[in-house]
C-alpha cells in the first residue's frame, strides 16, 4: 500500500512540474493595429536604439506592448519595436494626386480590366491601402459618381504637381473679392505673364496670385508650358 502511494505522489509531482513549466504566468496578448504614420523600426527601446527599416503608412501589424510608449513586433522576419503614436486601430484615408491622366481597374490581379481612365492632371484619389502596395485599392470622386478600383501606386504622389502658365494675350483677370465674389481687376496684365499654381488641368479658369491678392483667368488666354 505504501509503494502504491508513493508512486501516485510521484506521478502527481511530476504532473505539477511539466503544468509549472509549459504553462506561462501570462500568455502574452496581441494587438492588430495599422500603421498610420510612416514608422521606423528600431532594434531595442533604448536611448541607443538603431534604426532598423521603415513600415509604411496603412501597413496591418500585430504588435505586443513593450514599453509604455513603444510595441515590439516582428516584420519581415525580423524583430523590431515602433512607437505607439504612430499607429491606430483602423487604416486612414490618405488623399493621393495624379501627375498626369491614369487607368483604374476592377481588381488588382492578373486578369485585371480597365474600367475608367481619368482626364485630369492633380485629380485626387482616396485610399486606404498599404502605401507600400504595388497597386492601391481607391475611391474617385467625379461629379456625383464615386468609381471603385485599383490603380498603380507609382502613379500616385502625395502632393499636387505644381503647373506652370504665360498669359498668350494683353488682358484684366478676376480678382477674388470674398467666397465665390469675383470683380474684374484694375491691373491689365501683359502677354507672356507668368504664374505657377496646383490647379486641376485641364480646366476652365485658372487661379494666380499676384501681389497679395487672388486671380481668376479664363483657360482661354493662358497656356501651359
């Protein structure tokens, strides 16, 4: 009798000892969140720190808290840690330009279609894809219509491609007065008159400015160059 419960007290031992060893104090706890501002990835939380990668902005990481102001994560094989303040439960909307008329298409794979082409230069398009994707899922806007698809990212810039103009006649321009109040303006501004601005293009009036003020000119006495 007493052999057999020795042995049982064995058994139990051991049993605690493999559940003491194979179950953690904690399990630790994953967070899925986006990157929201172009992030670096560094090799510790310290105040020597080296700069690892980048991630880019929308990019969908699962991430463990590390510090107070920093998760640890691993990317592309890779351990690394990124600040908090650069992330957020949900992708952000990130308003894209392009540079010159573009192609979008119903999906993003192979057998892909064209189903719209754009007609404007600094027409914007909306995203919430990684920024880092060869091609983005948008949204475009155009009079009230909304088209969904994909387009090239290298297609798209972050900013609108600054267009430069020479007045082609001697004339007066449009000088903005208040919201939507246009008055013919009292300076005549000569042939070869030049301005740069972020205008969509092709359009109908363009926008300068010149000495403080704001001008409106008809796209007919204007050309781009």
């Amino acid at each position: 009798m007493k052999k057999i419960l020795s042995t049982l007290f064995l058994c139990l031992a051991a049993i605690v000892v493999v559940s003491s060893v194979q179950t953690p104090a904690f399990a630790a706890s994953y967070l899925t969140k986006y990157i929201k501002k172009t992030s670096n990835v560094y090799s510790s939380t310290s105040k020597n720190k080296k700069k690892l990668s980048t991630i880019a902005i929308n990019t969908k990481v699962k991430v463990i808290p590390a510090t107070k102001t920093m998760y640890r994560l691993t990317y592309k094989g890779r351990k690394g840690y990124i600040y908090k303040s650069n992330t957020s439960y949900s992708p952000k909307n990130v308003v894209l330009y392009m540079h010159r008329p573009l192609k979008i298409y119903n999906t993003n794979k192979t057998t892909k279609k064209v189903i719209y082409k754009t007609a404007y230069v600094n027409d914007a398009l909306n995203t919430k894809s990684p920024l880092d994707s060869d091609m983005v899922k948008v949204k475009y806007y155009i009079d009230d219509d909304i088209i969904e698809g994909y387009a090239y990212r290298e297609q798209l810039y972050s900013k609108p491609l600054t267009l430069h103009f020479k007045f082609i006649k001697t004339t007066k321009a449009w000088k903005e007065v208040g919201k939507n109040t246009l008055e013919e303006s009292k300076i005549t501004f000569k042939k070869g008159f030049e301005f740069s601005n972020q205008d969509l293009y092709p359009n109908t009036m363009y926008t300068f400015k010149y000495k403080g003020s704001t001008y409106d000119i008809e796209a007919d006495y204007v050309k781009r160059y």
